[in-house]
C-alpha cells in the first residue's frame, strides 16, 4: 500500500494505491497527516488504484473528514471501484462523503 500526497493549488489531492487492510492501516494513518492541516483546501482522495479498504481505513477516511470539517475544508473521494462502492453504501459513508 502506498499513498502519495499533491498539492495543487487549493487542492491537496491524496492518491492511493494497494489494499488499505488493517496491516497497511498505521503507515497510511502517517501518510496522510498533511491532510490534516489543510485548511480551506479542497481535499481530494483519488482511489482509482485502491483495491480493498478494510473498517481500519474507513476510520482513516472518516478522520480526514473529520479533520477537514473542523477546518472548513471539503472532502471528495473520487474513482472507487464497485467493490469499494458497496462498502461505502453498506456502511453508510456514501452519504458522508461527496463521490466522484
């Protein structure tokens, strides 16, 4: 798993890449802290290469929207696969999240 994190211009964009399972679930929790002081920007999680995400990285999810509402920031998840979809709608985070 590995995630990579782009700022461009009021956007900072977060790509993943792998199966965000319980294993991979602490490194990314660190990877993505700059997300976490991105006041007022557009944050974007871009998922067109995230095969799996597990309960652990849905609470990764749900902190970043939690950091970037206490910030005045958006969240956008952007290019999940179906497989992924059916998790957000079986867990209730496709109302939380705006999807692209």
């Amino acid at each position: 798993m590995s995630t990579q994190i782009q700022e461009s211009g009021d956007q900072i964009i977060a790509y993943f890449d792998g199966r965000l399972d319980t294993a991979a679930a602490v490194a990314t929790a660190e990877q993505v802290k700059p997300l976490q002081e991105a006041s007022h920007k557009e944050i974007i999680l871009d998922c067109t290469k995230l095969e799996y995400i597990s309960s652990s990285g849905l609470r990764i999810f749900l902190s970043i929207r939690k950091d970037a509402a206490a910030h005045g920031s958006k969240v956008i998840v952007r290019n999940i696969n179906a497989d992924i979809r059916q998790v957000f709608i079986m867990t209730g985070f496709i109302s939380l999240f705006e999807i692209q």
